[in-house]
C-alpha cells in the first residue's frame, strides 16, 4: 500500500513536502499542488493494481484519509 501524507502547514523553507510512503519527499510550492500531486500519483497507483490512500492534516491538526478518488475513508 502506497500513502501520501499532505500536511495542513509549509515546511520551514516555504514549500509543502508530501512524504510518499514507497519513494520519499516530493517537494510543492503550494498546498494545491501537493494534493493534486497525491490525488493523481494515488490513481495511476489504483489502475496499475497497487492500493493508495491519501492522508491529509486538517487545519484542527487532525489527519483524514481519502481513496483515489479523493473521497473520505471512514
């Protein structure tokens, strides 16, 4: 299973870093960026066999998972 992790905040140099549980540090300049970055990678992962979810940090500090389709995992 493939998880990547959005936080709520940048990263200390400005930018948002989406930890991808199988390959590391992605790098984005926005928080819009890193979720479409998360969203897109988590699909191309569904049609090639391999399960994703999405785990993004709400502004309350709480982290929510989503499917591929960006839709909220109970």
């Amino acid at each position: 299973m493939i998880i990547f992790d959005v936080p709520f905040a940048r990263s200390l140099n400005g930018t948002w870093l989406v930890n991808v549980s199988n390959d590391g540090y992605r790098e984005f300049k926005s928080r819009q960026d890193a979720l479409w970055f998360a969203i897109h990678r988590a699909r191309k992962a569904q049609q090639d066999g391999a399960e994703a979810l999405i785990n993004v940090e709400g502004i309350d500090g709480h982290w929510r998972l989503f499917d591929h389709h960006a839709k909220g995992v109970a």
